[in-house]
C-alpha cells in the first residue's frame, strides 16, 4: 500500500480514509453550482464512466513488479532501459523490387525491423493473371506469386540481422515457405532468422474478410503452420493474434481484449488436439493490437491483456514455463481514425497512440502515417512517423523507468474493469461451446455472434459522433476549409501487366514436372485429414509452384467459405 501522505496504510486506515473522501465529495458537489462541471458525459472512449477523482479505495490491491507473474507491469524486469521496442512502419506496394527499395530505404533511416504488406490478390491465394485480381495487383501491398517474388523482395537483405513481419492470414503457410526458402537459398540457418507471420484466420471471419477456406480447414493450416515453426524456425512467432482488427472494425476495448483471448484459447486448444504439449508452443504466441484514442484506456487494456493471458495460461491450460505465460505484443496505430479532413492532424492522433503504447509495454511498433486516409503513405510521411517513434524513445523520458503510471488509482481501477468485462465474454463464449472457447469460437463465427458485438458497438459510436456528443476535431467541430492539397502516392497502373508477364516467364523456366509433382503431393496431403501440410506446400515452394496454384488445389479439396449475412 502506498505510503504517500493523505493515503490510507491498513484497514483501518481505508476506513478513515472514506470518511474523509465522503466530505470531499460533499464539498466539491455543494461548489458545483459556482463552477459547474461539463455537460459532455464523462466515459472511456469504450463507454466505461470515469468518476471524478480516482483513490486508494477503487484500487487497493498490489499491481506487482515487472517481469513478475501476472506481467501486470511488463514482461520484462528492466522495461526499456536495456532494450526499446521494434520500430516497424508498414510496407510494402506494387512488385518484389520497388518493395526490396522501400525497405532498404526505410532500414537506411534506423527502422530496425521489417513489416511487409501483401495485395489483395496475395492474401486471397489468386495469381496476377486470375480474373479476381484485375484492378488489385500491387494496391495494398506487394504482389507474391512465387519464391521468385520473395527472393526479389529480400534482394541484399540479410535475414539473419533483420526481423520481418509479415501481414498474411490464408496464405500464411505459403508465405512463410516462400520466406524459409529465401534463407536457405541465403545459407542463413533457420534458427537464426526472426519474425512473425500474422497466421489469425478467426479474426478474418470476424472483422476482416480475406479468408479462404472454411473455418475447420482453416484452423488446421494455421496450426501445422505453428507446428512448423516450432519445431524448424525456433525464433520465429507462427501466429499473431489480431485484435487490431476487431477494433478497427468498431469493436469496443474490451471486446477487443475478449474476442483476442478467446481467438488465442481457440488455437491454443487446436494445437492441443495434435498432441503438442502446450509449452513447446505457447512461448511461441504472439498478438498484435490496435491503438486508439483514449491514452488512459489503451495503456490499461495492455496491462489487462497481458495479466489475462498469464492466468489463462497458467491456470486454464496448466503451462508451467514462465515463457508461456508472457503477452508479448505489437501494436500497429490505428487506422480508422485518421481523418481525410485536416490529415496534419493525424500526427498528433499518432503521437498518442505510440505514446500509449509505450507506456503500456509493447515489443514492435507500427506506426499508421497522416495521409494514410488519402493513400498508400510517401516516403515524407513514413520518415516522418519513424521519427515520431525516435523521438518518444529518446526524447520524451518515458523509457527511463518501467511501467510508470503503475499504481495510479484509475489506470488501476480501469485496468481491473476492463479485464472484468473481458472475462464476462469469455464466459459467455465458453457457454456457447458447452465448456469449450475453440467451439464457442466456430459456433459464434457460424451465428455472427461477434460480428454483430462489434457492429453494434461501431454503430453506437459513429451515432455519438453524428450527434456531435463525440468530437472528431476537424470532423464534426473545429472545421476548417481544406485550402492545400496534400501531396499522396500513386501506384504505376502498369504494374499487373508486368506481374502477369514475370509469372509467365516463371512458368516457362521452371522445372514444371517437378512443380507439378509438388502439387499432387499437396493435393493428397489435404485429402489426408492428419497429415502435416506445411511439408508439402514447403516443397511445392521450392519447385516454384505458384501461391494460386497451391490455393487452387486447396480449394479444390476443402472448398470456400460462404459467411452467414448478418444485420
């Protein structure tokens, strides 16, 4: 207990100490008439009301030390005085060799990890030459049909030095063959190379859209992609549970915090099925979080994740390794809120969010830039956000101590509410499995429990912010007319063209006996309920088979999914 004057120390202490704050509280209500409060409602940007003064009464339990089970106050015993977080900025457009250039642009300027983005027609397991990719080659990301692209992509990078992460759901075991081979043809050993591969299939059902497969087939590419990882690529994190997603897609912050432990137990139990042992690869787990607006309620939603995990770990699945029970976690800035209007604006919006971040524990940091809401972001834009990130960690202070705001009476308090309402979900997620989150999970995929949670949560906020009762500065207050255009980057429209024509030429060079031997051993695989698919699709990579090709044959045998609309 805090033993700062005015604070109560024992028992009865905490009785004096209500009386006392009982004559405050009457004294500040008699006063309001002569200086009346706001009449705006005081709550968290999740809808949590924030009392007036916060004390010793509505947080009297012990946070802990860091690097201390329940990791309340960080995973880590010396915060970041030894070490600061990964500085990412999101990547990635048109081929494999203007990607090879941003990135060695963006390691020139003291990034020190890589974040690669993939097109549409990547992530939804389509070659440049299919009818679904017309329009969508290079848009949102870099184009990858083969091991060609991947080897393009990493060009003079060498993988033992830098980490990658990278954003890919469906197609993840493929990508990650794609990136195994690279550093075999590298001669850089698997147990030297870093990243994370996204990998989080279930929150793409819920708030994303760029799944494949039914939800069954799903669950077990992603698990034998974890098995792979595990047992061949000991540095690697083989899935990053998003609930970056479910808040962009209007979820609240504490469904956040729910629907991302209930996604984390739901492939927790997968991989138990295959026998695993649960501290071979839980150690292993990794999430990826959005960052909003409310300062206070995202640094507690970190510290509620991360003590929420531990005791799910450590309780609910008996993992006895302290690495199992750990939350470590990345955090891209989030995007929804950056507004067209005013876009200047976003870098502050930024600046908090990596601000709450910091000060919440995070590993990696990806930082959304100000004309994000127009575009694909300019090198000025992206310098600019890395240089948001240098700055907070070597100008600000903030590093130098760990877990600063512990034991503040409402960072405390809200840690605890929002960790409570979490578990209320999970309850209600493991009724609807009968005992189990991985069948409650496939059940509220199946009935759109979750998609209409959040929807019902963004339509309560985009309401508050047409009614004006929630601020949106150069939105729906403080307008102003737009007088400078912002300069934005375009995309060369003759990329798909030159795509379709390096995949042609692929085709021509490769050994096709040998790739399409590669694919009829996938094919069998998946018609083979146990067998492990991550071999085959590793060598169907190695024969330079195509992402499409090996999607194709994986359709063939476990169809797509069809989601039920919801209103």
């Amino acid at each position: 207990m805090s033993s700062r004057p005015g604070a109560p120390k024992d028992g009865n202490g905490l009785d004096e100490y209500r009386k006392r704050y009982r004559q405050w509280d009457e004294a500040v209500r008699k006063g309001l008439g002569k200086a009346p409060e706001s009449p705006e409602q005081f709550e968290t940007l999740s809808g949590l009301p924030v009392k007036r003064l916060y004390t010793p009464l509505d947080s009297p339990g012990d946070p802990g030390f860091p690097g201390e089970y329940p990791y309340t106050r960080g995973i880590y015993p010396t915060g970041y005085r030894g070490r600061l977080w990964t500085m990412r900025q999101y990547a990635g457009f048109e081929s494999a060799a203007e990607t090879n250039q941003k990135f060695k642009y963006l390691l020139s300027q003291g990034q020190t990890g890589l974040s690669v983005a993939f097109d549409l027609p990547t992530q939804m397991g389509y070659d440049p030459d299919h009818m679904m990719s017309a329009g969508e080659v290079g848009k949102v990301g870099v184009s990858i049909a083969s091991l060609r692209d991947m080897e393009a992509v990493y060009d003079g990078i060498p993988l033992e030095r830098v980490s990658s992460s990278m954003t890919i759901n469906a197609t993840a075991p493929i990508l990650l063959a794609y990136y195994v081979a690279v550093a075999e043809k590298q001669g850089v050993s698997l147990e030297r190379i870093s990243g994370t591969v996204q990998n989080d299939i279930i929150k793409e059902y819920i708030a994303r859209g760029t799944y494949i497969f039914p939800p069954g087939p799903s669950l077990r590419l992603a698990a034998d992609t974890i098995r792979f990882a595990v047992k061949r690529v000991p540095r690697w994190n083989p899935i990053s549970i998003c609930g970056y997603h479910y808040r962009e897609a209007g979820a609240s912050a504490v469904q956040e915090i729910a629907f991302t432990m209930a996604a984390g137990m739901a492939y927790t139990e997968q991989v138990l099925r295959t026998g695993t042992p649960i501290d071979e690869f839980a150690p292993r787990f990794s999430f990826f979080h959005c960052v909003h607006n409310d300062l206070f309620e995202e640094i507690a939603k970190f510290r509620a994740m991360r003590r929420m995990w531990a005791r799910l770990m450590k309780e609910n699945y008996r993992a006895r390794d302290p690495r199992s029970w750990q939350f470590r976690f990345a955090v891209q800035t989030s995007g929804v809120v950056l507004t067209a209007q005013q876009p200047e604006n976003n870098i502050i919006r930024s600046t908090i969010h990596t601000l709450a971040a910091v000060l919440g524990g995070v590993q990696s940091i990806q930082l959304a830039c100000f004309d994000e809401a127009l575009a694909l972001p300019t090198d000025f834009a992206q310098r600019t956000a890395l240089r948001t990130q240098q700055i907070i960690a070597h100008e600000s202070g903030v590093t130098h101590t760990v877990d600063p705001l512990g034991g503040s009476h409402f960072l405390e308090s809200l840690t605890d509410e929002l960790e409570e309402g979490a578990r209320r979900y999970i309850r209600e997620i493991e009724k609807m499995g009968r005992g189990s989150v991985l069948q409650g999970v496939i059940r509220g995929l199946e009935e759109g429990y979750f998609q209409k949670e959040a929807a019902d949560a963004a339509y309560k906020f985009q309401r508050e912010v047409d009614s004006g009762r929630r601020t949106i500065v150069g939105v729906n207050k403080y307008r102003q007319e737009e007088t400078r255009k912002v300069q934005t980057f375009k995309i060369d429209p003759e990329v798909q063209r030159r795509q379709m024509e390096a995949l042609k030429k692929l085709k021509a060079e490769r050994d096709s006996a040998k790739a399409e031997a590669a694919l009829r051993k996938l094919e069998k695989a998946a018609r083979t309920p146990d067998e492990d698919l991550m071999a085959p699709i590793l060598d169907a990579a190695r024969a330079y088979a195509t992402t499409g090709e090996m999607c194709d044959i994986l359709r063939g045998v476990f169809g797509t999914y069809r989601p039920k609309v919801i209103f």
